[in-house]
C-alpha cells in the first residue's frame, strides 16, 4: 500500500520534472517540438499530449465521471504554451488529491472502464504510481527525440528530485 508521504514526494516529482521537461523543449530552436519525428505520437509536442490526455483519463477515473476520449494519441493543445498550463493545472490537481487523501483512502478501489471497454479496478495510490510512472516513460522517449535535434534534455531522475528536494 501506498502512503500518503510517499504519494505526496511522487506528485511533487511529477511536477518538477515536467516542469524541468517543459522548460527544456522550450529552448530547442523553432519547430523542434512539432517536427515530424519516427515515435508513436509523431513529435515532442504529440508525446506530450499523449501524457495529458492520459492524466485526465485518470482522473476522471477518481472522479468516477467519463472522461470523453477515444483515444490516447490526440492533440488536445497545439501551443506548447498552452498545453504546459494545462499540464501544470493537471499536476496541481495530483498534488491537492494527494493532500486530499489517507493511507486508508489511497488503498480504496477505484472501477473504471479502460478504452476498450474492460472493466477494470485498481486503487488511488496504484492510479497515481502509474500516472508518475506513465510520465517518466513518455519523458524518456522526450529525451531520446533531443538527441535528434541535437540538444540536451533536462536531468530529470528521482534522486536528483530529492537532493533539489532537500534544499528545500
């Protein structure tokens, strides 16, 4: 079971090292975010909106309302800009669930249908374990497409979070 010390370190993570990945595709020279690359999502800007979209999946799933999307690859926010708002907002709201929550509510079952249809059922804290494990995943692929440009992506690694974290 998760608790709540460690969901709130995990929410905090997410947000600092997408704020860290934001601010890093941010400096890549103009159209590097949108340019056509070979991945899944089609760009920089594609992968991030496949992470959006994904996180409020989820958290319509908290919510227990439908979330509305058919699909996980679309592009809901074309603007870098915009789409790192929202994704600001998104992370806020997992930092305030989190400090919403209990042990004992973290570890309560959350049924959901997954897009295909399926039932499914896990509970709050392994929802949010796979939202920050999603992001970290999608960040990898982020920062494999720098290497493209050629750039250097941000350090975004969990220990380098808690030693920034510890400053504090």
């Amino acid at each position: 079971m998760l608790s709540t010390q460690t969901a709130q370190l995990l929410a905090r993570y997410r947000a600092w090292a997408d704020a860290l990945t934001y601010r890093a595709v941010e400096g890549l020279p103009a159209g590097e975010g949108t340019k056509l690359r070979s991945t899944e999502f089609k760009s920089i800007i594609g992968t991030l909106n496949h992470i959006y979209v994904v996180d409020r999946v989820w958290q319509a799933h908290i919510e227990g309302r439908d979330h509305g999307f058919k699909a996980r690859n679309l592009i809901v926010h074309r603007e870098l800009a915009t789409l790192r708002s929202a994704q600001e907002s998104m992370n806020q709201w997992w930092i305030d669930w989190v400090g919403s929550q209990t042990d004992a509510t973290l570890g309560k079952p959350v049924r959901f249908r997954f897009m295909g249809g399926d039932a499914g059922e896990m509970s709050g804290g392994a929802i949010l374990m796979h939202v920050v494990n999603h992001a970290t995943y999608h960040r990898g692929w982020i920062a494999e497409m720098f290497f493209e440009v050629p750039a250097r992506n941000a350090t975004t690694d969990f220990p380098v979070f808690l030693r920034e974290f510890a400053r504090e």
